[in-house]
C-alpha cells in the first residue's frame, strides 16, 4: 500500500464455490486492476461464507486457491492489494458474533438472498444462512472500509451493514467507519447462452456459461451453440432478439469495438460470422489472464506464501477494530 497520502479503503470478497465465469471476469475482476491505483484494497476470498451450503471439500481447497490465482492473473498485485483467505483471520468470526448481538431477527428476515436460498436449500436452512450478512458487515467493518463494489443483488446486505455500524457507533460512537456500497456501471450485461433472458450465472449449466478456466475450444463449441433466433438479421435488442444482443455486448467488451460499428460491418454475414468473431475475442481476452493463472496454480508454494503473508497484514488491521469494539463494550481485556 501507498506510503504517501492514505487511499480510501476499499473491501471486495467472492465467494470460492463454483466456477468464475466470463459474467464474474468482464464485471467485477477485470476492473480490479484499475480500483488498486485509486484504492487501498483488500480483495477476501470469503470461504466462511461459502460453508453455509454443503461443500465438497477438496473442492472448496481447490477452488480457494484457484481464487487467489485469478485475482493475481487478473492484474493485482499481492504486495499491495491484500488478498487472503477469510477464514485465515479469526477477527472475521469474533466480529461476526459482536454483531449479531447487533442485529435483528427481523432485518435477517427480510434479506431476499436468504429467502431464495432458503428456498433452494430447503433441506439446509442453516442459522449460518440466516446470519450470513452479519458476517459480510464483520468483513467490511473490521478494515474500517470505505467503499464496497458490488452487485446490484448484494445492495440489501450493504444497506444492513451500515445499519449494523450506525446502531452500533449510536452507542459507542467511533468504533466503526460507515461504508458506501458502490455498484460499478456495468460495462454489458453478460447472459446465459443457453437461456439469454437470465443472467450468466455460476449455478447453471455448463453450457449455459463460458467459465474462466474454459480452454479455446470448449470456447468456441459453447459460443458456437449459442441460443439466437430465426431472422438472420444482426441487431440489438435486448427484448427482441436476447441472444444475438448477448453476443454483441460479449463482442463488444471483448474486443473493444462498438456495438454499431459491429452491427454495420457485420450486416448481412448472419449468425455463424458474428459467433466466430465473438468466440475469437472471447479467447484472445482470456488467453493472457489464463496463461498468468496456469503459471501461478503450478507454483503452488509461492501461492501459500502469498496468502499467508496477507492474511498476516489483514489480521494487523482487523484486530485493531476488533480491539476498539471489545474494549468499548466492556469486555474485560487485562
Ligand atoms: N455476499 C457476497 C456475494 O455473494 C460475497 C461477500 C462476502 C462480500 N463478504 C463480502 C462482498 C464483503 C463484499 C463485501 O457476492
């Protein structure tokens, strides 16, 4: 981090379960580089989070790490940014308890995160599911953070963490910083090719989305199968024509061309040239990142390393927030 004037803090995490696609890639990791220049950041790989669903556990460890690889091959820098495993700063879990003390069981309640997926495990409706947002305040609060990028659906569990903060410095004033959630514009809504009225999202099909790791040709076979339509003309329009618009915009990010001038030199050349163009850009954006990602999950040791030494500059930071707030509430500290 900069020695010089100190940078607005800012907190990010992901959870380590499923896949990054290209949707996770073009929204939020692909910005990351930029936001460190501007940023002191901390970028949490949240695995606590990630157990209030059942997990495989080898399949947690791997995607963790791989985690780690991605914001690295993503263009950060660990000496700089702190990237590290939640669960390797207990502050996450002590705060987290502070702050259910904190919380209501109506606020939990009404979080529409926790609705859906109650209703989608509806085997595993955990107390850990329910105070799931009590635990990202902890996150953000613990590094006294002052902005938040997120996506428009975690927007309910940020307002619920500057509560949690105001309720909390209304008594004990001082304790905690009042983040800001930001929702960075999106650049192009990135859809399912399967199903291009939905989101692209990390729990559906594997053809549905094309996944970070995803090699060129598996690239080229899922865009190939894209979802389009019978008229052949190209033309966005997100309502009309779902599919063909998702190409564009996934073209258009990709490439760096706009949507018009794609459409104009396109013109008449129908789907199968607009879904190899698509394709090809597609590969040539991942093909650096992917190569740095490799490269780093074969040097296993360095990442180790790196995450253990950030999780050493994470804990510097939390415990002084957690200190503030123990001794505060009159907890007992000889
Ligand atoms: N709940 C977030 C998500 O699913 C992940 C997350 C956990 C998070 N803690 C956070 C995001 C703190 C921002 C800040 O996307």
């Amino acid at each position: 981090m900069s020695q010089t004037e100190p940078k607005p803090i800012l907190f990010s995490g992901i959870q380590p379960s499923g896949h990054i696609h290209l949707g996770n890639y073009i929204g939020a990791m692909r910005n990351f580089k930029l936001l460190e220049d501007q940023y002191d950041c901390l970028f949490s790989i949240v695995d606590l989070h990630a157990l209030t669903v059942r997990q495989e556990p080898a399949s947690l460890r791997r995607q963790t790490l791989e985690l780690a690889a991605m914001y690295i091959a993503a263009g950060l820098n660990p000496a700089e940014s702190i990237i590290y495993c939640q669960s390797h700063v207990p502050q996450h879990a002590e705060l987290a308890w502070i702050l259910n003390c904190f919380t209501y069981m109506g606020e939990l309640s009404r979080m529409t995160q926790f609705k859906d997926k109650a209703k989608k495990h509806q085997d595993n409706i955990n107390a850990g599911l329910f105070t799931y947002p009590v635990l990202m305040a902890a996150d953000i609060l613990l590094y006294q953070t002052d902005v938040v990028p997120v996506g428009a659906d975690q927007k309910q569990h940020i307002e619920l963490a500057r509560d949690i903060a105001q309720r909390f410095n209304a008594i004990h004033p001082g304790v905690f910083k009042v983040p800001e959630g930001y929702i960075p514009r999106q650049t192009a809504k990135i859809m399912s090719l399967t199903e291009p009225g939905k989101k692209m999202s990390k729990s559906d099909s594997d053809d549905s989305m094309i996944s970070f790791t995803d090699t060129p040709p598996e690239i080229r076979r899922k865009i190939k199968r894209a979802v389009t339509d019978s008229d052949a003309e190209i033309r966005f329009d997100r309502r009309n024509k779902p599919g063909v618009s998702n190409l564009l915009g996934i073209l258009s990010v990709c490439s760096g061309e706009k949507v018009d001038k794609i459409c104009q030199r396109l013109e008449g050349k129908g789907y199968g040239a607009l879904k190899e163009e698509t394709a090809e850009a597609v590969v040539a954006m991942l093909a650096p990142v992917q190569e740095r990602f490799h490269t780093l999950m074969e040097d296993k040791a360095y990442l180790a390393e790196t995450l253990r030494n950030n999780a050493q500059r994470a804990q510097k930071l939390a415990q002084r927030t957690l200190q503030k707030a123990y001794k505060k509430l009159g907890l007992y500290q000889p």
